[in-house]
C-alpha cells in the first residue's frame, strides 16, 4: 500500500494539479489534464498512474469525472509537436487544459520540473509529483486513460503498430510496423522513429 497523497500544496487557494501522457511516444497528440478536487477530497487508491492497472485507472477516471470541482483536456497534435518540440508542446498541452477548466485555479500544482508561466496564476512544479499530490495523481489518470481511449481508435485505422496496446511508445512491434509499412500522418517525424537516428521515414506507396 503506497503512502496517502497529499489533498493540496495550499490549503486557502483553489488548486489544479496537472500532468500530461505521451511525452515519449513516437505517434499521437501529447494529452494533459488539470483536475481541481475538492478541498477536502481524500480516496486512498489514487495515485500515479504508472503504478495502477489499466482496471484500476478506468475505475478511478470514473470516480475522478464524478467527485471533481473541475477537469479538463488539452492536446497537442503531431504535426504541433513536431513544429514546436515534445517539451513546449507537452507544457502547451497543459495550458490548453487549464484554458478548459469551469472554475478559474488560484495555483497551479505542475507535475515535472519544467513548466512556462500561465496567465497570472502562480505555479509550483513538483518532480514525481503524480506520486505525491491527489490532483496531479488525478490529472495523470485522466490524461493517460483519454489517450489510451484515442490511440486504440487510431488503431482500428492503422492496425499495423500495435497501438491498441503500446499506445504509440517506441516498442519493438512499433519499430517493426514503421519500418514495414512506414509513418502515418499521426507519427511524429521529428523523432527517432527507428531508434537508429534516422528521423524521417517516407510515407508508404
């Protein structure tokens, strides 16, 4: 059983948590959540989703969508990324999720280290903080779950690189699908598609 994560950095301001999935993939948009809990919202299942089950993220994305102040979605698309790199475009993905949001946050909780003013609202980065904060735990389900759900329907339209079930991240069934039947017009060109350092691979005739 993990530790209990904390409800809020200030407990007298209106906080969002945010977090983004998909950074590495070499297809598909970036997808970020902001999620505003209630002040005081506890659930001791929740916390980063890179340590639950695929059944235990859709549960809790349930539980999210019902309890939350607030949540929202950004994303940021292949061609975006590729025009202004996987960084910008994952901190872009974030402020277009807080743009989303019903309720205006006070402070912003930003999972990572890196993140670009937004607005006048102050911000307080927090490294693994998907394992430490209930919002930012929230928002990384979210935004996981959301781009698990589009890359599978990608998948029904390009069924040669698994996407069903590697979401678009580098495996070795990826690879083999883009060096057999080449991009789609949802990878991300400006990346090492093959591992190799080559990092455009022509469209297939």
């Amino acid at each position: 059983m993990h530790a209990p994560l904390l409800p809020h950095l200030h407990a007298d301001l209106v906080e969002a948590g945010c977090d983004e999935a998909g950074r590495g993939c070499l297809a598909g948009s970036v997808y970020a959540a902001a999620v505003i809990l209630p002040r005081d919202y506890h659930n001791e299942r929740l916390n980063d989703s890179k340590q639950l089950t695929a059944r235990q993220r859709y549960q809790l994305r349930d539980e999210i969508l019902r309890d939350a102040t607030a949540w929202a979605l950004g994303i940021v698309t292949p061609a975006e990324i590729d025009r202004i790199n996987i960084l910008r475009a994952s901190i872009m993905a974030m402020h277009r999720a807080i743009d989303a949001l019903g309720v205006r946050p006070q402070h912003l909780l930003i999972d990572g280290n890196r993140f670009e003013s937004y607005a006048d609202i102050p911000h307080t980065t927090v490294v693994k903080g998907d394992g430490k904060f209930l919002s930012i735990a929230a928002a990384s389900i979210l935004a996981k779950t959301f781009r698990d759900d589009y890359m599978r329907q990608l998948h029904t339209e390009f069924p040669f690189y698994g996407w069903d079930h590697n979401a678009g991240y580098p495996t070795r069934a990826h690879r083999e699908g883009i060096a057999r039947h080449g991009t789609t017009p949802y990878h991300r060109l400006s990346f090492n598609l093959l591992g190799d350092g080559q990092l455009t691979i022509p469209f297939p005739d």
